[in-house]
C-alpha cells in the first residue's frame, strides 16, 4: 500500500527527466554527443519505457481519466518522435544510428492503451500534431497487423497467351 503514496512523488519528481532522456536516446541522441553502444542506448530507452509503463499502470487504477489523459498525450508526443526517429520493422529509415527495435516498443505502448483505454486513447489523439498523429496511427496500423508489408500482387501469367 505504500507506493500509492509513493509513486506519485517519484513521478512528479523524476518523470519529465525521464521522458526527456527517453526522447534524447530514442532519437537524436548519437547525432548530438557522438556515438553510443547500441546495448546500452537500448538499455535506456527499455528502462524509461518501464517507468512510463509503471506509472500509465498506476494512473490508470488510481487517477482519474484526465490526468491520465494529460500523462498520454505528452507520452504519445515523446514515442511518436522515437518512432519517426527510429521507424518500425516494415519501414526503413534513413537515419544512420536508427533501431526499428525501438519504434516497435513504441508501437507496442500504443497498442496497449488502445486495447485498455480506448476512449482516452482517442481523446489523446485529438491533442497531437499533424505529424505525431500520422505516426502514431501508423505505428498502431503496423503493430496490429503483424508488421505485413502490403506489397502489390503480382499478376499471374496465362501460359495459354503465349501459343505460337
């Protein structure tokens, strides 16, 4: 019972570093400050997505849905530029220092609070840019269908057509 009274604090105390050194590592980060081993930037960005987990977990059995609103659009806004950053398993991208890995870990956050909150999903929608909503949604897409790439169908050939 104590981390009802505890996990708020360390939220409000710690969460926007959090999310700013998740963002900093998911996307930009080689580019700024020179190169880091790939383990490690992973390492990071797993452990900020944990806390970002623990704490929609916690807002989501103990805060009201405003906050918890409030708390998704701002995450929805950090993951959407990872995943612009990074792209996913079925789209390539032309940053050089890029892991699918983490746009997929995105991906998978926000297919998580579609499939538990969906209202306050689709409020959070309405709150993003332009540009974060179009990659969210197609981060959700992505997720939902197994990351199939939707290549064109190639048409059959009649080897009947080609008698002499």
């Amino acid at each position: 019972k104590n981390h009802q009274f505890l996990l708020p604090r360390i939220v409000s105390s710690i969460g926007a570093q959090v999310l700013n050194l998740f963002k900093s590592y998911g996307s930009t980060y080689n580019q700024q400050k020179g190169s880091l081993d790939k383990n490690k930037r992973s390492l990071v960005c797993v452990n900020c997505m944990k806390f970002v987990m623990l704490t929609y977990q916690f807002m989501v059995s103990e805060a009201d849905s405003h906050d918890e609103q409030i708390f998704l659009a701002i995450v929805f806004d950090v993951l959407s530029t990872i995943v612009l950053y990074n792209g996913l398993p079925n789209q390539a991208t032309t940053n050089a220092d890029a892991d699918p890995a983490l746009g997929r870990m995105c991906a998978q956050f926000f297919v998580h609070v579609l499939r538990t909150s969906p209202v306050t999903f689709k409020a959070c929608m309405g709150e993003l840019s332009e540009k974060s909503r179009a990659s969210l949604e197609t981060s959700v897409r992505a997720e939902m269908s197994g990351y199939i790439r939707n290549e064109p169908t190639r048409k059959k050939l009649n080897i009947k057509s080609f008698r002499r």
